[in-house]
C-alpha cells in the first residue's frame, strides 16, 4: 500500500510595481478569513512595493480601493 505525503511549500511573496490611478488608495491582500497579510499605500504615477512575507499555497483576496478579487497563490517547481 502506498501512501503520497503531501508537502505544503511556504514561498516569499510580494507585491510591487506602478499602477495608473487617480488618487491615493490602499492595495491589501487578506486570507479568506479577513486576516490581513500585504498592505501597502498607493499613490498616483508612483512605484510601490509591499514587504516580502511568508505565505503558504492558498487562496486570498485582493484589494485596491474598493475593488477586490480572489486569487490562488501557487508555488512554483
């Protein structure tokens, strides 16, 4: 009998570029629980960059403003 053990990889995630808005504006990432994970303030025609955190394959929700998505955080092989 065999039996496949399952490995959860932790990966650094993070979160960083230039987004065209108009006014200042928050960019959060949560677990589906509404633990928060990333937060970094936006600000027009400027880069941003979220702190590098540790995070396991799962889904989460992403949040800039008053728009939000859900999204699957993979590792890669």
């Amino acid at each position: 009998m065999r039996h496949d053990k399952f490995v959860v990889q932790k990966m650094d995630y993070k979160i960083k570029g230039k987004l065209r808005i108009l006014k200042p504006t928050t960019l959060q990432v949560n677990d589906l629980n509404g633990t928060l994970i990333l937060s970094c303030e936006l600000q027009p025609n400027k880069e941003f960059a979220t702190e590098q955190k540790l995070i396991q394959p799962d889904i989460y929700t992403l949040r800039i403003g008053k728009t939000e998505e859900k999204y699957i955080s993979r590792t890669m092989k």
